[in-house]
C-alpha cells in the first residue's frame, strides 16, 4: 500500500478507498499530491535506490492518477 501511486491516490482522495475514513479529503491539487508522495516514499529510502528518473516517475505517477486507476 505504501507505493508512491497509492500515497498519491489516497491523499488526493482517501474516502474513495475508505469511505468511512478519518482522513479528510485534503483538496491537494495534483502537484501537491505527488509532492507528498514523492516525500513519504523517500522517509523510506525509496527516493535514493537507483530506478527510473524522477520526472519520469512522476510522470507516470500523474499520468495513472488522471487515468482513475
């Protein structure tokens, strides 16, 4: 659950995934969104393995959030 595309999709809109859900809907536009995603994947030393380019990840990160998946 702690992969970046769920982090972005779940504080864009937590009550899609938990209805019933403590988290408020924060109203983060997608830059912010993939802002904290970005953050909370790098507390885990995500951010500093060698992968795909940042802007390329966050390009599909955005991209996958626009799709509704």
């Amino acid at each position: 659950m702690l992969q970046p595309q769920f982090i972005y999709r779940w504080v864009r809109n937590p009550q899609s995934f938990k209805p019933n859900t403590r988290m408020p809907n924060l109203g983060l536009s997608e830059e912010e969104a993939l802002a904290v995603a970005f953050y909370v994947s790098s507390l885990r030393g995500e951010g500093a393995h060698v992968g795909p380019d940042p802007v390329e990840k966050a390009s599909l990160i955005q991209n996958e959030g626009k799709s509704g998946k």
